[in-house]
C-alpha cells in the first residue's frame, strides 16, 4: 500500500499503459481519477478499480481546468499527476506529415504537460508536495525514421520533466518520467504503421528482452516513482524498455 491515502489523476488512463498505471495505484491504496477523451471505458475502468472518471481532451485549456476542478470536488486535493496521454502520427517521411498532424501530436504530447502544470502545480505548491510523472518515450532517448515529429515529442517532455524537476524540487514537487518501449496498446498499430506479425517480429528483434512493455510494466515503475519509496529521485527518465536503448 504504497500510496494509501494519496489521490492521483492518470490520464488516458482508460486503455493501455494508462489503465494499467490507474490499477496498480489503486492497488497501492490510491484513489484515481481515469481522465480520458473515451468516457464509456473510463467509466469502465473507474468502476473496476474504485475511482473517478473524467472526461479530459489534455490539449484544451478549459477541459484541464474542469478536470483539475473535478478532482479538487471528489478527492480534496492532488499529490500525485501522471500525464500519460499520447498520440503519433503514421509513419513516414518527416516532410510528408501533415500539419494537422503535426499540430494534434505536439498538443496532445507537449502542450499537454503544459497544461497540466499550470492548472495543477500551484495547488501542489500550496501543499508543498506532489509527484509528477510524464509518460514519454524511448522515441525520445535513441529515435528511429519515419516517426520524426512523434520522436521530437517525446524529446520535448523528457527535457520539460528535468527542467520542471529543477524548478519544482525547492517546493516539494518531485517530477519524474518513463521512458517505455512500444507496447500492445491501442497506439501500437498507429507506431508501427502496418500491425503484422513481421512487423511485430521486426521490431521485437532490437529489444533484448524479447518483448514489448506492458501496462503492468509500467504500473509497477509508476507507483514506485510516485511513491514516498523513490522520495529522493527526481529529474529522472526511467527506461522500461527491456533494454532497448542500450
């Protein structure tokens, strides 16, 4: 019981890494708030582990806010944010991507964090307390072709935890990241472009484990993160990678 009496907002929590970081908090004691653009399987999810859904669209200025305001209503306040919430675009040449595309991946991936921290980090200041954790990306540590802007991405919210977690270690605000290869998620078939068994083989073949990340993965490594456990870690970009960066 880890994180007993601690509150946390997961967000798209509703599905793959997400719900799996929401169950093992849940587990670990906490109460969650599942916040995500999909209501029916937050709801889902909310129910199964005893927490609060949320509608979230993590690029909006407004909904962050409504979320942040939400949970101050059913939990009292926030020790624990994880922005967890990501999109890709196809794979393709860098120059080929759209703008929409473009502009949707930087605002859900980037932008988002942003928003995050300026609705939820006062209240944390307030308390002199909290844990901030950023899902990103080994996409942002040893970056592959045809995921250009996606990669870039990723980069940008490693660099954003360790400069928030500079920033914030004087206010009692941990802020950390995970770094998780590719998973069976629903993102999967949007990052390898074509799910297929060879593509799957494919790319299995540069991770020395053997496997993908699963939601348990990174479950595990969250609560840790996020816990009293890793009290003196801050700054950090965790790869949960089976060694594929090495």
């Amino acid at each position: 019981m880890r994180l007993r009496e601690k509150t946390a907002i997961v967000t798209g929590a509703a599905s793959g890494f997400g719900a799996g970081i929401a169950r093992k908090f849940a587990a670990e004691g906490a109460r969650v708030v599942v916040a995500d653009l999909n209501m029916d399987a937050a709801r889902d999810i909310a129910e199964r582990i005893g927490g609060v859904a949320c509608h979230v669209d993590v690029a909006d200025d407004t909904s962050v806010e409504a979320m942040t305001q939400t949970t101050l209503d059913q939990l009292g306040h926030i020790d624990v944010l994880v922005n967890n919430a990501g999109i890709t675009h196809l794979p393709g040449p860098l120059e080929d991507v759209t703008v929409e595309d473009f502009d949707r991946v930087l605002a859900v991936n980037a932008k988002s964090v942003f928003l995050t921290a300026r609705h939820i980090v006062p209240l944390m200041k307030a308390r002199k307390s909290g844990a901030i954790l950023n899902v990103a990306s080994t996409a942002g540590v040893s970056p592959r072709a045809h995921l250009n802007w996606y990669n870039a991405s990723k980069g940008w919210m490693i660099t954003a935890t360790k400069t928030m977690a500079i920033e914030l270690a004087p206010a009692g605000i941990r802020v950390n990241a995970l770094n998780p290869v590719a998973g069976d998620t629903p993102l999967l078939k949007s990052f390898l472009g074509d799910d297929t068994p060879e593509r799957r083989a494919q790319f299995l073949s540069t991770i020395p484990i053997g496997r993908f990340s699963t939601p348990e993965d990174m479950g595990n490594a969250a609560a840790f993160l996020c816990s009293d456990e890793a009290s003196m870690i801050t700054g950090v970009a965790m790869e949960v990678d089976g060694g594929r960066c090495i």
